[in-house]
C-alpha cells in the first residue's frame, strides 16, 4: 500500500502544548528558521493532560491533540526523557515522574542521583535520550516523529546550561556534557534535533 502523503503545517502560529520552559525554549529555536512562531499552552491556560501511554510516541500524541482541540489551533507536543542500558531503558517515558516531589515541583539533581545511584554498580554505561514531536490540528489529525542521541552517562553531573538531565549526559563522539556544551552544538545533534529534522522534511516549508 502507497504511504499517505504527510500533512504540510500552513500557520505561522502555533501552541507548544508543553508547560515545560526548557522544551519550549529548544522547540521554539527550531521552528523560528521556519518562521512559525510559538505560544506556549502555559500562555493560553491550557489543562495538561494525563500521559497515560507506555511511549513517548503515544504520550506526545494525547498532549498535542488535547492542546490542539482546546486551543483551535495546531499544536506541537514533544515528550521526551533519558534512558540508561543498564536500566532496561528507565526512567524513560517516566523520566519526569523521578523528579517529582512529594510537595510539588521537579528535583533534577536528586533525579540524576537516583539514576547514577542505580546504575552505578553496571559496568556498561550506555544511555540516551529520546524525543518524539507530534503536530496534531484541530480536526483530530496527528504526524509524529521520533529521534534520539546515544551516549553514555556520567558522574558528577557537569554543566549549566540545557535543562533536566543534560548535565549527566555525554553524547557519543564528544567529550563535554549536553549541559556544558553551547546550545547551538546541542541543537545540532540533540535527539530532539534528530526528530525535528524528520518533521520538518515531512511537513514544514523553508
Ligand atoms: P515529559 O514532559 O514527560 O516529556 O518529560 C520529559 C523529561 O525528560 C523531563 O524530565 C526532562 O527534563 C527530560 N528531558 C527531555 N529532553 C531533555 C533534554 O534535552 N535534556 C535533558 N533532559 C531532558
């Protein structure tokens, strides 16, 4: 069977359904050489729904349909997270909820800690990150994509830039953490670049 053809994105704004400033920030950057513009679902008081899926694919989709139907407008979700080898792949889809806090509010270094603290006795340690982009419209159609960027981690963590677990990250072939390193180098090979390269092939226009 032939595949669809992709949906091409025409507006010039949309809503990042994402209450998360550091995705928001990195996603907006990489739309903006496209000249489409973000408003984020913080912005418009948009509810965050429950991520219910085992995938980040499934995960990202009930974000950006549920921002989209809300708001009128297209939307981008992207739902992402770190996985270590030596962990079957965890935290993964759950690597925000090892941050939570029982008061509220996210912990990154004790999250980073729970994971060395975990990992630390396995030899191998392979890990990655994963980010799947979904765009969905309003009329309930969806086009997802998915990227990575393979590396190992890293103790102590090392850096202040990037966000959530960049600092015990060392993507493969370099020697400086997602968090030390200037972000444009993080945006060029970064596993949210990776998908973002996939969607805009399938449906942004330069
Ligand atoms: P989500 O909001 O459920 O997709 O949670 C994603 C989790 O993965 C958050 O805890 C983020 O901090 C983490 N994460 C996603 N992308 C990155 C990244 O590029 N660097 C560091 N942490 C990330």
């Amino acid at each position: 069977m032939p595949a669809l053809p992709h949906r091409r994105l025409t507006e010039r704004r949309i809503v990042m359904a994402s209450h998360n400033a550091g995705k928001v920030r990195e996603n907006a950057a990489l739309l903006a050489e496209y000249g489409i513009a973000i408003v984020s679902a913080k912005e418009l008081g948009l509810p965050e729904p429950a991520e219910t899926e085992t995938s980040f694919l499934g995960n990202a989709t009930i974000k950006a349909l549920a921002a989209a139907r809300a708001s009128g407008l297209v939307a981008l979700a992207d739902d992402s997270g770190f996985s270590v080898a030596s962990l079957n792949g965890d935290p993964g889809v759950y690597t925000a909820d090892w941050a939570e806090q029982p008061g509220g509010g996210r912990d990154y270094a004790q999250a980073m800690a729970r994971v060395e603290a975990l990992a630390r006795p396995q030899a191998d340690r392979t890990a990655w990150f994963t980010c799947a982009l979904v765009l969905a419209w309003p009329d309930g159609h969806v086009e997802g994509f998915e990227g990575k960027a393979m590396g190992e981690w890293v103790w102590p963590p090392r850096g202040e830039k990037g966000f959530g677990y960049d600092p015990m990250f060392v993507p493969a072939g370099h020697a400086e953490t997602f968090a030390e390193m200037d972000p444009a180098v993080k945006h060029a090979i970064s596993h949210r670049a990776a998908a973002f390269r996939m969607l805009a092939e399938a449906c942004l226009e330069k």
